[in-house]
C-alpha cells in the first residue's frame, strides 16, 4: 500500500466547507523546513489533488499551514487587530505508508484537527 495526504477544511461556524482557503506543505527535517507544494480548498473544502500523493509520499515529519485569517477576511467575518487566528500550522508525524487525512475544522476563534480516515 503506498502514503499518500490528503485534508477536509470545515467552517464550524457557518456550517460549510472552507472554500478558498490556501493550504501549504512543508516537510520538517530537524531543523530544516522545507517547502513542496501550495494549494486551496476547492468548494467542498478540499483540495483537488491529493496533498502528498502515493509517488511523492516518504515516512517524516511535516506541517500543514492554513492560511485562516485570509479565509476569514474573504468571507467578511469582521476582523479584529490582529486576528486571533491568522496562520495555523499543523506538525505531524506520518510513520506507516497509509492514507493520513488531517482535517481541520475552523472557526473564527478556535480550531482542532485529527487524524481521519
């Protein structure tokens, strides 16, 4: 079975998918953190390609960033200075070549995420 990443982005606090939301994968060797790829949430809340697919997937460490404040700021909910979520990264641990979901649910003032299926 080969890895593979893919994430579902929900706004709790509209009852909807997180459209347009941008999404970037880094993966984090020791101290280094390096960039693979961006993209956005398409009108499911998802992304239209897997994030890691199967010919790209190696066991490590990696982090999702959600790019929240900008999705907040698109979707008029009104702003405070400075947001209290702008940017949420997500460090996890992919140990087993296996399908790893990492949802986010989101709201203007908290979020939680974790490992689907």
């Amino acid at each position: 079975m080969a890895g593979y990443l893919t994430t579902h982005v929900l706004d709790t606090a509209r009852g909807c998918p997180a459209s347009g939301l941008k999404i970037e994968l880094f993966r984090i060797d020791g101290d280094n953190r390096t960039h693979l790829k961006t993209l956005t949430t398409n009108d499911d809340g998802r992304t239209d390609e897997q994030i890691l697919p199967a010919d790209a997937f190696e066991i490590g460490t990696y982090e999702l960033v959600f790019h929240a404040g900008s999705y907040l700021d698109a979707t008029n909910v009104p702003p405070e200075a400075p947001r209290f979520l702008d940017v949420i990264p997500l460090r996890f641990g992919m140990s087993e070549a296996s399908h790893y979901h990492v949802p986010l649910l989101l709201s203007p003032f908290g979020y939680s995420t974790y490992r689907g299926s």
